[in-house]
C-alpha cells in the first residue's frame, strides 16, 4: 500500500498535514513523504533548466542542488521529529484517553478510575494500563469478569 492511499481515509476528515500527523504507522509516513520530496525535485529541477534556458542564465542551475537540498532537509527533520515519538512510545492522543476512561467509569463494578497511562505500540496497537477502585460488594468471581 503507498502511502497517499494510507493516509488518504483520514485525510477526509483532518486534512493532509493533520492525517500525516496523526498517522501512527511511520512506514505509510516515510513513502509519503519520500515521494513527495522526490516529485517536489523532479518539478524544481524541470522548472530551473526551462528558466536556465528560457533567460539564458545558467547561473539559475546552480539554484536547483540548493533548492532541493533544502526540501530533502525540511523532509528529513520533519521525520525524525514525527518518528522519534513512535519509536520511544507515544501516548494517546486525550479524546482517546477519556474515552477508555468514560467506558470504565460506566461498569458497574467499576467506583472509579485513578490512573490511566497508553502507549502506542504499533497503528493499530495501543497497550492501556489502568489503576481502578473496585466495589466493596464484588466477590473474586466478579472482580475477574471486571478485570
């Protein structure tokens, strides 16, 4: 799957800058991003030889590397600051968050929630730890229907 066809299902609802930051699958944000850079040099390339040739000035030529060099930078640095998160483990976004605790605070067994950590571990893969008070009432049997 490339990655404009990864993103593109929530790019509906956010827009592509937000789909691509709310993305948590950092393989669908790499070609993404890849590809676009590569056509973003393709077009900067094509664009400073027509001027070269057009204006007869072959200084514009020079412009090109610098150009390019810069969009693969920009790329760059904009991976490394999205990834970084995936790679050391990155929490839930809050709505996210406070729905898991609204499911829980809706059991019956369940008097409430006292702590909540998340912690992505892949785009589909989301690991939930949860510190809950339990009923007084509750025998064995339902603490382990609870749990």
């Amino acid at each position: 799957m490339n990655g404009f066809k990864g993103v593109q299902s929530c790019r509906r609802q956010l827009g592509t800058i937000a789909a691509v930051r709310d993305s948590k699958a950092p393989a669908t944000i790499t070609v993404l991003l890849e590809d676009t850079a590569a056509t973003m040099g393709l077009l900067v390339g094509f664009l400073v030889i027509c001027l070269g040739k057009t204006l007869h000035k072959l200084v514009l030529n020079g412009a090109a590397p610098v150009v390019i060099s810069i969009n693969l930078a920009s790329v760059s640095l904009f991976l490394a600051i999205e990834c970084k998160g995936l790679l050391v483990g990155e929490s839930a976004k809050s709505l996210v968050v406070c729905g898991i605790r609204a499911l829980e605070d809706a059991r019956d067994g369940i008097f409430g929630v006292n702590e909540l950590w998340t912690m992505h571990l892949g785009p589909e893969d989301l690991l939930v730890n949860i510190s809950v008070d339990l009923a007084d009432r509750l025998t064995s049997s339902d603490v382990e229907a609870e749990v």
